[in-house]
C-alpha cells in the first residue's frame, strides 16, 4: 500500500493546546477522523488569527483561503482527557498559495498521534477566484 508522506520542517512557529472533547470520540473509543479534521480546522483558525487573518476579515472583505488539499497520517489513537498539542508552519508560501503543516501530539507525553499538510489558497469569495496574497498577510505568514 502506498502511503503519504509528510516531512515535518525543522521547527514550527505555532503552538495550542486542544482538549479532546467527549463528542471528538467513535465507536472504537478513540479521536475519530472527523473530529482530527476538526481540530486541525481550529488549530488552523489560531494560527491565521496571529497572523492578522481572523475570519470576521474574510467575511468583511470577501477575501481569505479556501483548502485546495489536505493529507493526513494517522500515527496513534487519542482518547477522551487526552489534551493534543498543534504545531503549525506556513511552507512554501507563494503569492498565491501556501502549505501549512501540521504535528499533533499528546500534550503530556509528547507522543505524536497525527501529522497533516493542508494547502490553502488566497480566495475572493465574491468574484469565486484565486487572487494573490496581499503583501502585509505575505510578509505575516513567513515570520
């Protein structure tokens, strides 16, 4: 079976905590794929806030990012009381588009549960394209 990979970079810029709440859990009594996918959204939302690019903005302006892909690797199961810590880097930022990659480990033992890679693109809504990346959100997201 062919896997997908994602290199983690040499440090990250962002970092939150996220407790793992009794409605992020499945049947098999561990995080379930859509509560990662959930949390990786709020972790995402923290770290474009620090960035300037809080989503009353977006919806003001009509101008943010839309996900043009997202990949995800399972490593360990979570569990309800289980705190994650979410690292986050902006990669390959382009006038247009950037990578955000993302490690999520138990925040107490340090035990990597997941890594993902989403790419976002900068979107105007109103006009339904890709436009580029305003130089100030440019400059903010490879501090």
């Amino acid at each position: 079976m062919a896997r997908i990979e994602i290199k983690l970079p040499s440090n990250f810029s962002f970092s939150t905590n996220i407790p793992i709440r009794i409605s992020d859990i499945n049947r098999g009594i561990h995080v379930s794929y859509a509560a990662i996918l959930n949390i990786l959204s709020e972790a995402r939302a923290q770290f474009l806030a620090t960035r300037g690019c809080e989503d009353q903005e977006i919806i003001k302006d009509g101008v943010g990012f839309i996900i043009a892909d997202l990949g995800i690797i399972y490593k360990n199961q979570a569990r309800y009381g289980q705190t994650l810590k979410v690292e986050i880097a902006a990669v390959e930022v382009t006038r247009k588009s950037f990578d955000l990659i993302y490690q999520i480990t138990d925040s107490q033992t340090g035990i990597e549960i997941a890594r993902a890679k989403t790419a976002l693109l900068a979107f105007n809504f109103n006009k339904q394209e890709t436009i580029p990346i305003s130089e100030e959100i440019f400059n903010r997201l490879i501090k």
